[in-house]
C-alpha cells in the first residue's frame, strides 16, 4: 500500500481551532502504455498493477484477444512506461487511434471504441442469477474490502465475483482502470469471466458497460449510478445493470429476471 499513497502535513480546521496533522493521499501516477514500440496513450493512474492495466485496457479495447498474442510484457516505472509486446505485428494503429475519445470522468481516461459498436455484438447469453440478498452482501464485502479507500476517500474499486465471493479485487483513481486491472489480472492468469459478475464504486457510463460486455459478463453491479447510454447498452446486450447497491436496497436497470428474490 506504501507506493499507493504519500504522508503529507496539512492544517486540520474546525469550529473550535486548526491544528497541524500528518494525513495521506492517494498518489497520480502517468503511465504510457506502448505497443509494439507504438506510443498509444498515457493515463494516470494508481503505481500499482501496472502490467495488469496494460494488458487489461489493450484488452478490453479490443486490441488484445487472447493471452497467447502476447511476447512479453515490460514495466518501468522509472520512466513511467509499460511496453506490451506481441509475437506477430498488428496492423490497426491508424484505425484505433482515429477512434480514440475521451472518456467521462475520473481524470482522463481513453477509449478506442464508442458506444455505436455495440451494435455488432451478440447478446450476452447467460443463466447465470443472483438474489438481491447475494448482491447486497457482495457490496458490503467489497466496501470492507477497500483499505486505501478508508484510509484516503481518493480512490475506486472494481471486483470480478461469483454470486458468493469475491475472486479478484482491484483498486485505482480512475473507475476505468480499476476494471482494466480485473480484465488484466484474469487474462495473464486464466482467470475465467464469463457467466460472473463485475461489481465497482463508480457511475456505470457507456465505456464501463462496454469494457464489460467484451468479457461476455451478464451482471455488472455498482454502488453509484449508470447514465442513460450505460442503462440503453445494458438493455441491447442483454445485461443486468443493477445500481445504488447500498444498505439494503439496489436499483435494478435491465433485465431484471437474473434476480431471483
């Protein structure tokens, strides 16, 4: 956790005085994420995982496909660089880097893709089911989970679960790349996705949903909100969006017949 936040002394101010105290911060951190010796983008970050978020924003960008592409995967963190290498040239610079946009929220996040290629995916098909008992005891875990967050109030949280447990937790400043890093840490360890859930902290817009659907997940669970293209995408892939996961209620979006109770 030591390379995630930094002690700084800052003036406390209250009704009855100020005094000097020692607090943390979460840290920001640059990476530049390099493929085949082609800059593609640099977000900021949380210093931790670097490998994973590569791999996972390559991958959910639909720049990865499989694990077996990948020559090798190199971190500086001196420089602030992750190079992806891959055993055979890719051809699709230009196209992808036309399409890059901005993505909403936390900082500056990017995406090589826009809601409108939803339109060539298949519906996700899945039995799987949760009860609205599971998903509020699956958001009370992953709140308890988040240690950096109780320490800081500075960063996000995604987690890949079962309808039980959580399986593989990730924390980071942006929403998006805590969701990278899930996708990234499954695909260098076959951690199998389809037919689980994704639960996160952040507002579920069009690229979450998106990033998601790619790993033909049915279920995506958030303690925040979803916006309506979020809400619309959810709907025509055929994905449960459950939001305000809190206390004991949720708000259930689409296809709410994967709830069971």
């Amino acid at each position: 956790m030591d390379s995630e936040i930094e002690k700084i002394n800052i003036l406390r101010l209250t009704e009855e005085g100020r005094e000097s105290i020692e607090d943390v911060v979460v840290r920001e951190f640059p990476i530049t994420i390099v493929l085949n010796n082609e800059e593609l983008v640099t977000m900021l970050c949380s210093p931790k995982n670097l490998d994973h978020l590569a791999v996972g924003f390559l991958f959910s960008e639909g720049l990865l496909e499989s694990k077996d592409e990948i020559k090798n995967v190199l971190v500086d963190e001196n420089r602030g660089i992750v190079r992806v290498n891959t055993k055979e040239d890719k051809d699709f610079y230009n196209e992808f880097l036309f399409k890059r946009m901005i993505t909403s929220g936390c900082g500056r996040g990017a995406s090589f893709y826009h809601a409108a290629d939803a339109e060539n995916r298949e519906q996700i098909e899945s039995d799987t089911k949760i009860s609205t008992g599971q998903v509020l005891t699956l958001m009370k875990d992953f709140q308890q989970k988040s240690e950096i967050f109780r320490e800081t109030g500075g960063v996000h949280s995604g987690a890949l679960c079962d309808t039980n447990n959580i399986l593989v937790f990730m924390e980071d400043i942006g929403r998006h790349n805590a969701i990278d890093k899930i996708f990234g840490k499954c695909m260098m360890e076959n951690i199998p996705t389809e037919g689980r859930i994704v639960v996160t902290s952040g507002r579920v817009s069009s690229e979450i949903l998106l990033k998601v659907s790619r790993r033909n997940i049915p279920i995506i669970i958030s303690k925040s909100a979803p916006t309506n293209l979020g809400v619309r995408l959810a709907n025509e892939l055929g994905m449960t969006l459950l939001g305000f996961a809190r206390g004991k209620r949720v708000n259930a979006y689409t296809n709410d017949w994967r709830i069971t109770d």
